[in-house]
C-alpha cells in the first residue's frame, strides 16, 4: 500500500476545528447531565424525555466529527504515488550485429542470445506501446520501423534481427542517431487527440567500442538535446574471443565504462549483463520500466466521498433515532 503525502500539508492545521467541535460537545454534555440532576426523580426525567436516543446520540455526534477529520485531509489534497503506461511511449531497440557478438563467452553466441532476449523484451512492453528495431555494425539500419502491433509482427522482428549478418566494425554513435531520428519522424495519431510527437527512449545493447561513425559523445548530445534517454546494456563477458582466419584468437572484452558513459550522457540507465539469463532478466525489467512512469495522483475525492457518506450516514441515524437532522 502506497503511503499518502499532501500537496498542501499547511491545511492539515485545520484539524483543530474537528478537535475544538470534539472538545465543545464533550463540555455540552457535561453541563447535560448537571441540568438533568436537578429533576427530582427519574420518573418525571422519563415524562418530558420518553423517546430520548440515550447513548446512540454520541454515534451522531461523532460521525458528525469524523466527517470534519476526513474532509480535511481531503482539503489538504492528498496523494499517492501510482505507475501509468504511457500509451504514447516509443522504443527503439538497438542490436549490435558486430563480428564480436560472434563471441561464445554467453552460449550459444552473444548474438543468438540477444536475439532470443529480443522477443523477451517485445513480451514485456505493455499494449499501445511503438517499438523499432535497429542493427548496427559498421552502419547503422532500420530493421523494423516502430509499431504498436508488435503480437502481428513479433515473428517479423525474429526474422529480420536472424538475417542480419554479423559485420565489421561497431558505429553505437551511428544507432544512437538513427534512433533519435526514428523517434522524431514518428507520428502517433491517436483517436480523438491531437497528433504530435511520442515520447522516445532508445535501449542499446552492445558488448564493444564506437570504431567506425559518429563518436558516442556526439550522438549523446544530439539524444539529450531531443530529450530521448539511452539506456544501454553491456553484454557479455571480459573472457570472450573470437576465431579470425588471419590472426587467429582475438580477445573481445565488454568495454562497460564507454556504454555507462553514453546512458549517464543521456539520462538512461547502464545496464550489464554476463548471461542469456540475465540479459533475458534485463530486457524485460527495461520493458516494463521505460513505458512505465511514477507520478504523484491526487486522491481528494476519495476524501471528499467518505466524508459525504458519513454525513449521511450521520443524519439517517439522527432521523431514526431523534425524528430530525443533527
């Protein structure tokens, strides 16, 4: 259960007024009881109250308080934290397709493990949500231009991330460019509001540097400038090798301080991964986190139907029981 803050916290000093009515009944009755001692007996008390309530009339009283108590905060507008989807959301999915990714370290291969990862990722984002794909090796293209029917095309997406064939070079600038370009061209129409602009994060996996393109730096500026986050995965293990024909066993360690720098350019967040399992675990913590947003939603009216309903409450036992509202 989430807790309960207030937007106007000062408006809580208004709770004196439901202690002061609690504080004037209490002296009321007192002073009730005084007065009624001076009757001689209890039989003539009886002939000029009969049908008196007797202790149900606290019940009111109190009800009317607690209906004071309850309105104030509601006054004080209280809050909850709660998550919305942002059905507007855009995701760009960047794969390296680099000869590196050919390394073995995560079995089968780092790149067959992106890709059954992928349709992890694609499982998680919730409905209504545009996802694109982008592989980048030496170049940087589109695989999938960004859809919200990603049930219609999960197979699609499977396929075009498969036909990719694993090339030299690795241009992480120039994925972070085409995907800030596919957010920007992207127009979501949606039914009975107005078309505009989606909100935009780009998730980068890759296990290597920038060695062909625009540098990271320059695609981080040009990200942070559109407001669209990085937030980039560092897959694979220090241990990974791959075969060359010409100069045999070449070392192809995760280089994580250049993607963490890229995602804390841009806002994102640096994520590594070492496994299948917890690239698998990774992506769909992504999926659900950058669709997701934590907001503070208002809860006044809640506030403002229990006190309405006390106050009925209240007075239908004030009819009942005394023939008249409090």
């Amino acid at each position: 259960m989430e807790s309960i803050t207030f937007l106007a916290p000062g408006r809580l000093v208004l709770m004196t007024l439901p202690a002061a009515l609690a504080v004037g009944y209490l002296i009321l009755q007192a002073r009730r009881k005084r007065y009624a001692l001076r009757f001689t007996t209890v039989s003539m008390l009886e002939r000029v109250a009969p049908d008196s309530p007797g202790w149900r009339r606290h019940l009111t009283a109190l009800a009317l308080i607690a209906a004071v108590v309850v309105a104030t905060f509601g006054f004080a507008k209280p809050v909850i934290a709660g998550e919305v989807v942002e059905n507007s959301k855009l995701v760009i999915l960047a794969i390296d397709t680099s000869i590196s990714m050919e390394a073995t370290d995560v079995p089968p291969s780092r790149v067959d493990a992106a890709r059954e990862a992928a349709g992890v990722f694609l499982d998680s984002v919730p409905e209504g949500v545009a996802v694109g794909v982008i592989g980048f090796d030496g170049n940087a293209r589109q695989l999938i231009s960004p859809t919200t029917r990603l049930e219609a095309v999960r197979g699609v997406i499977d396929r075009a991330i498969d036909r990719s064939n694993l090339g030299e070079g690795t241009a992480i600038g120039e994925a972070v460019f085409l995907g800030v370009d596919a957010i920007e061209s992207t127009v979501v129409a949606e039914e009975g509001s107005p078309e505009g602009y989606p909100t935009g994060t780009i998730v980068l996996l890759s296990d290597g540097d920038t060695t062909m393109g625009r540098p990271n730096d320059e695609a981080a500026s040009a990200a942070r400038a559109a407001g669209i986050p990085v937030h980039t995965i560092a897959f694979g293990t220090d241990a990974g090798t791959i075969d060359d024909p010409l100069t045999g066993t070449v070392p192809v360690p995760v280089n994580e301080a250049a993607l963490e720098h890229l995602a804390h350019q841009t806002d994102g967040q640096a994520l590594t991964a070492a496994t299948a399992d917890q690239l698998s675990d990774v992506y769909e913590s992504l999926g659900e986190s950058v669709t997701v947003s934590r907001e503070q939603i208002e809860i006044a009216d809640w506030f403002a139907g229990a006190a309405m309903a006390i106050l009925c409450l209240a007075g239908l036992g004030s009819l009942i029981w005394s023939g008249c509202l409090p």
